[in-house]
C-alpha cells in the first residue's frame, strides 16, 4: 500500500480542467490525518485520510478530488 511521507509533494488535477494541476506538500501526519500545503492556500490544510483501490487517499483538496499517495 503507498502511504503518504512528511516532506513529499503530490499533485491533484482538477474535476472541471483536466489541464489544471495543484501541488500539494505534507507538511505532517498522524495515522488517520494529514497536513497539507499548497501554493494556492495561505495556511496548512489537514485531510483525513482514505483507503481506496488499496492506496491511501486524502479528501477533497481545494476542489481537486481526492490526493493519493
């Protein structure tokens, strides 16, 4: 199972541009929560996280569906 990593940078597209692309760094994690930031956000943002297909997946950030790992 991928997992995120405190330090990573993970991109998310959008639902509405598939041409748009946000990064998202985790800035901290806890088994169940993570703390993301982005350029678009001016503070942290924490996300629960999800199994889906088997992959952790975090909830809906700044309207770009979900973030896996």
């Amino acid at each position: 199972m991928k997992k995120f990593e405190v330090g990573k940078t993970y991109t998310s597209r959008c639902f509405n541009d598939h041409n748009l692309i946000e990064s998202f760094e985790v800035v901290k994690r806890t088994e169940k929560t993570i703390t993301v930031k982005s350029i678009y956000e001016p503070k942290p943002q924490r996300k629960k996280i999800r199994i889906i297909d088997g992959n952790e997946c975090a909830e809906n950030c700044s309207g770009f569906g979900y973030l896996r790992a």
